[in-house]
C-alpha cells in the first residue's frame, strides 16, 4: 500500500512501490470520501519516486474520478523527476475539475 496522512484539509501521499494500479486510486478515492464529509476543499500532496510506473489503467482512473466528480479537489500537486509526470499532468489539466501542478524535486529545495 502506498504510504498516506491526512493534515487537516491536505492528504499526503507518498508512492513507495514501483507502480501505481487501478486498486491504489480507489483506496485514495476512500480516503477523499471520509475527508469530503469534513471540509468543503480539500488538497492532495503526491510525491512519486523516479522509479516509479504508472499503469494505463490507474491514470484512466485518475481521469474517471475527475470527470465524474470529486469537485471538492481544489488542488492536487505532483513532485517527481520523472518527464512522464508533467505530461500526463497536463494531460489530466484538460479533463479534471481541480487545479494540478508538476514539480521535480529540485523545485522544492
């Protein structure tokens, strides 16, 4: 399982296995859900090791949970040195509702 925390209004994520699958973004949609119940917005911090794969699968479900819904997402940012990661983040920009953002770990230094 990936490792997550919930502070206050912000889920942290962090990917420590080597991929992302269908199965970790329903958990994450769990979590969201308890979350909705306490505040009106609500903030996802993922960090994604460089090694780190993302199923076809897992992203369409990203995209699927945009689309139908998860409108309280106000933003969602993204830290990973992989290239792959600011395309499919532009990518998902086009189809969900909240406001997403890539930066590699050097810009958080």
């Amino acid at each position: 399982m990936k490792v997550y925390n919930v502070e206050g209004h912000i889920l942290d994520i962090e990917i420590v296995s080597d991929s992302v699958i269908a199965d970790d973004i329903k958990r994450i949609e769990f979590v969201l859900e308890q979350m909705y119940s306490q505040y009106e917005k609500v903030a996802i911090r993922i960090v994604l090791g460089h090694h780190l794969e993302i199923s076809l699968k897992a992203q369409l479900e990203v995209l699927k949970a945009g689309i139908n819904g998860h409108s309280q997402i106000a933003r969602l940012a993204i830290i990973g040195d992989r290239k792959i990661f600011k395309y499919l983040t532009s990518l998902d920009n086009v189809f969900v509702p909240w406001k997403e953002k890539c930066f590699s770990s050097d810009e958080l230094e």
